[in-house]
C-alpha cells in the first residue's frame, strides 16, 4: 500500500539538481495554505493492540 504513495523518484526535500531546485522552490513559493492534516489511508493500515501494564 506504501509503495502506491511513491511519486515519480524526485528528492523533493533536497533536490540534487539545478532543475529539481527550481521546481521545488516553484512549488514553495506556490503554497497559500498548509497541506491537509488527515493521514493517507496507507499510514492508517496498521492496527495495534491496546496497550497492557500488566505482564
């Protein structure tokens, strides 16, 4: 389900070209808002167990 959220390979955090620098300042200068807070469905898939103090 992870691998379905994998974009097209580009380190958008840090860029390793010229080009790809660009773009990503495009982008930042581009934001009005903040991204959405709700979770993609992958991060969500993982159910834990209630947690048990006692051994």
């Amino acid at each position: 389900m992870n691998q379905a959220l994998v974009g097209n390979g580009a380190a958008t955090l840090f860029p390793t070209t010229a080009q790809a620098l660009e773009q990503r300042d495009t982008r930042l200068r581009g934001l009005v808002t903040m991204p959405a807070t709700t979770a993609p469905p992958a991060h969500s898939a993982l159910t834990l167990p209630e947690f048990d103090p006692q051994p």
